[in-house]
C-alpha cells in the first residue's frame, strides 16, 4: 500500500498513543515472563530494532541449532496523508489509520524467517522453530521514508533446546580474525573510556574489531569458556586484550582477558583474568551471573606495538 507522509511539522506521540503504550507495555511483561519460564527455551538475544532503518547484529547463531524468534512493540511512523491519522505499526501490520489492521510486514531479517500471522492486539508474534546454518542474523526496519518515524520493536532470538547441535554446548561467536600487523593501522580507532599504566606503549588503547553487544543467561551450573573454535575449546590469541562489560540491573563488573598492564575504564579498575597471556585458554563463568539474563559488551584493543587476533567464540557448556 503506498502512502504519502509530510517533509514538515512532524508530530509526538499523542497522549491516547502512550496510554495504549503503557497497557501493552504491561502485557509484554507478562508475555515475555511467561515466555522466559517455558522449559528447555533460552533467551541468547534481545536488542531493539530502531525506525530509522539502522540495521542491528550481528547475531551469531551456532549451526544445527534450533531456534526462534520473538517480536513486540510498534512503531510511530507520522501521519496519514488521506485522513490526517497516527501511522501506527507494529512488526506485521498497520493497526491505527485504517478500519482494520493492514498486513504490512516493516520488520525485516537477512534470513527470511517469518514471525507475522493473525494480528495480535498485544502487538507479540512468534516465528516457528528453524534450524541454523550458521549464518549470522540481521534486523531492520523497512520504511519508505524515515524521517518522521519514532520508537522501536523489540526483537528477541531464543535458543530451544538450550544447546548446540550436539546437546553439549553452545556458543556466540565474538570477533572475526584480524591479522597480525603494524599497531599503526589500528591508531584512528581510539578508545578514551581506557586508560593503560605504561611506559612502553600508549595508554589509550584502540579498538582492533568493532565491539559486539548481547544479551546472554547461563543456566545455572552452566560454564563459559573463550575458545578460537566455535565447537570445542582452544586458546585465542589476542594482541593486546578483550575488555568485557556485564550488566545486571544496577548491577557491572568490568574484566580483560589477554596481556595487557593494570588499566582503568571511566576511571575505575578492572580485574584482569588469568593467564595474563597472548594466548590464553580463559574460563570466565566466574564473572558472568547465573540463572537471569545479563548484557554483554566486548571490545578488542590494542596498545602499540602490533596487533592482531584469533576468531573468537564464547563457549556455554
């Protein structure tokens, strides 16, 4: 259905709109604890997908897993053109402008995997299960024209089965290769959040790979390794270090892992895990909480000299 949205005067949302919003804020709660509690299912991604047609992921998602995916919320997208009302959306159809919601699928994904069905007043669909292949997963929104729209969807991917292929393990790849190379190439990237006690190198790192952001809940009992394979466990190789950020709630801790001086980020220390090594074959469950969903952020950083590193995966055994 085509449509034709005004350059100008764009409008909030109205106060009707957030009351809705508040209602079916509340709904989702209970929907995504209902969903979180299902036995045998594991939250391993949630992140929101934006209006401004930004895309979000990469997602990593072990091959021979099965999975399924999870969206809510909607979206403001301007006015009507025809009759001067509220462009409401949600992932799969337009629910406020006409008389009846219309089947306009805006939430979009690189694999093709389909969530819409019946129109859903709680504004929730559910994809049926599929099986990876390892490709990595990708979200956007699809818009002819952005420049009016507000909010976001929220997107979640969940593990079923709560493991890989071989009911072992699974994992969430982390960083492609980087060859080893002249720390020269990596200098435009500065990091100022870091801060590194030396006077060898420079202490501002800077960053190596782009940083990966992730939602993840280890079961309880559950252990985390870092590991250069995607099935098993091996030693990375990372020059200079990864600095992971795990958020709970109120709730950071604030660790490295690699070879790398005493350092600081906003300006207060972080743990250094063990083997302080180039090449080290970490296992890190001691930093990461058990039983609730936590967010990750991992950056990979250099410091002079030269840089490089291994791919590297997380591991939950």
């Amino acid at each position: 259905m085509e449509r034709q949205k005004p350059i100008e005067g764009k409008s909030n949302f109205p106060a009707n709109v957030m009351r809705k919003r508040a209602w079916f804020t509340a709904a989702l709660l209970i929907l995504s604890l209902h969903s979180a509690a299902l036995v045998g299912q594991t939250l391993i991604w949630s992140g929101n997908i934006p209006g401004n047609g930004n895309r979000v992921g990469p997602i990593a998602l072990t091959k021979g897993a099965t999975y399924y995916i999870e969206v809510s919320g909607f979206i403001y997208f301007g006015k009507w053109w025809q009759n001067g009302r509220d462009l409401l959306n949600d992932s799969c159809y337009e629910f406020n402008a006409h008389s009846q919601p219309t089947p306009m699928t805006i939430l979009q994904n690189n694999l093709g995997i389909i969530y819409c069905s019946q129109y859903n007043p709680a504004h929730v669909y559910r994809s049926a299960p599929f099986l990876s292949n390892g490709q990595q997963l990708w979200f956007w929104v699809y818009d002819t024209d952005y420049r009016d729209n507000r909010g976001s969807i929220v997107a979640r991917v969940y593990l079923v089965g709560g493991g890989s292929g071989s009911g072992q393990s699974r994992s969430i790849k982390l960083f492609n290769a980087v060859p080893r190379q002249d720390s020269s190439h990596f200098k435009a990237n500065t990091f100022y959040d870091v801060r590194i006690n030396t006077n060898t190198w420079d202490q501002t790192p800077y960053h190596l790979n782009k940083s990966i952001r992730f939602s993840l809940r280890v079961p309880n009992g559950g252990r985390v390794y870092l590991s250069s394979k995607t099935d098993s466990r091996a030693s990375i190789y990372i020059d200079n270090f990864l600095l992971f950020i795990v958020s709970s709630g109120q709730r950071q801790t604030v660790f490295s892992v690699g070879q790398v001086d005493p350092l600081t980020y906003k300006g207060s220390s972080v743990t250094r895990a063990l083997p302080i090594s180039q090449t080290p074959n970490p296992e890190i469950t001691q930093y990461i909480p058990q039983g609730f969903e936590v967010y990750i952020t991992v950056y990979a950083l250099d410091y002079g000299g030269v840089g490089g590193m291994s791919e590297v995966y997380l591991l939950v055994q």
